[in-house]
C-alpha cells in the first residue's frame, strides 16, 4: 500500500527546490563595467591602503635591549634583561617582534605581530610566547598626544582558572631611542594594576 505521506513529502520537496531555483524572470548578476571597477578600486584604497596610522609602526623597527620587572602587591621584583627585533613583515603594513630572554629566571622567547586595520579603525596585536601554549589577541589606539598606544585584549589565567580576563597593554613613546611596555590586570580593580613592564632601550 503507498503511503498517503508520499505525496505530500514529494510536493514539499519540489517546492523546497523550486525556491532555491532562480525564476526564469531573473537575470544573472552582470560583471561590473571596467569603469565601475575602477571606482570601486579607488573607494578601497581608505581600506586597503598603509595610511598615517601605519607610521606609529616605524618608532618600533630595529634591535632593542630591555628589562623586564613583575609587579605584585605593589612590589616590583629585580630586572630581568632581554634583547629584540622588530622589522617589518609586510613594507608599512605589519611589523613583527620576537624576543628573548628571561622571565622568574626561566628562558623565554615570544613574538608578536602588529599593524592597523584602516577599517576597525584600530590598531591589532597577537601575541605568542614559550610561557605557555595561548595566543593572545588585543585592539586600541592612540592617545590624543600620539606619544601612549593602548590596547585592550583577553587572556586565560590557567593558574587560577580564569578564562577570558582582560587586560591592557601600553607601549609609552619616551624617545625614539626608549620605549616602555606595561601590561594591566584590570581585574585588579582602578589602581595598582600593573604587573609587567618592560623598558626597551634602542640597542648601539
């Protein structure tokens, strides 16, 4: 016997598929004109474009030296010393650094990439280290002045449990020869929330 379901599940199939189906009406999308090409081209160029934002990214290149001290309870612990490089990954787009050293008397190494993307609008950071196995991402922007950069990102603290905390990172422009990194646990509350900063001096 045919089951009196049959048709109903072959009339819903036909009009499932008749929906996806484009009407004989319809016409397929036509290529853009050579001349509409072009103006969509020159509308990308703010997008896709190293602007002034990129420049920042300049202030970092070279060999720098550094020491790094941990902040607990208001207490710093003694400077651990390191040396990096930065240079550009892609010409005036993305620079990278990578870094050794030591930290809490531990070898380490890391290495971070950084640029601006013209449509956030913001500058973009990853980070990765031999500390552990996370890659950390953060975005922000310039203060008013041009001189602080500061970025906000998440991190898992896998000591405490804690996923997703935030944090922000801050790289001051003293000169074009020193360069201090700081790194926040906001968590912490609204004051006393440093807990790394590294001093990099331009190496001679």
């Amino acid at each position: 016997m045919t089951s009196p379901l049959l048709p109903a599940f072959l009339i819903g199939a036909l009009c499932a598929t008749a929906a996806i189906l484009p009407s004989p009406q319809e016409e397929p999308p036509k290529m853009p004109s050579p001349q509409d090409m072009a103006a969509m081209m020159e509308k990308a160029k703010k997008f896709t474009q190293p602007g002034d934002a990129h420049k920042l990214l300049e202030k970092m290149l070279g060999k720098w030296d550094y020491e790094m001290r941990m902040f607990m309870g208001g207490q710093s612990t003694p400077p651990e010393k390191g040396t990096s490089e930065t240079t550009w990954l892609m010409d005036g787009r993305w620079i990278r650094t990578s870094w050794s050293g030591t930290m809490m008397r531990m070898p380490t190494q890391g290495f971070m990439l950084m640029g601006y993307d013209n449509f956030k609008m913001s500058y973009v950071v990853t980070m990765v280290s031999s500390m552990d196995t996370a890659m950390n991402h953060a975005e922000g922007d310039l203060t008013q002045d041009g001189k602080t950069l500061i970025v906000y990102g998440t991190l898992d603290e896998y000591l405490t449990g804690e996923h997703d905390k935030m944090v922000k990172y801050v790289w001051r422009f003293e000169s074009a020869d020193r360069v201090v990194f700081e790194v926040h646990d906001l968590p912490i509350g609204e004051a006393g929330t440093k807990v790394v900063e590294v001093a990099y001096t331009r190496a001679k």
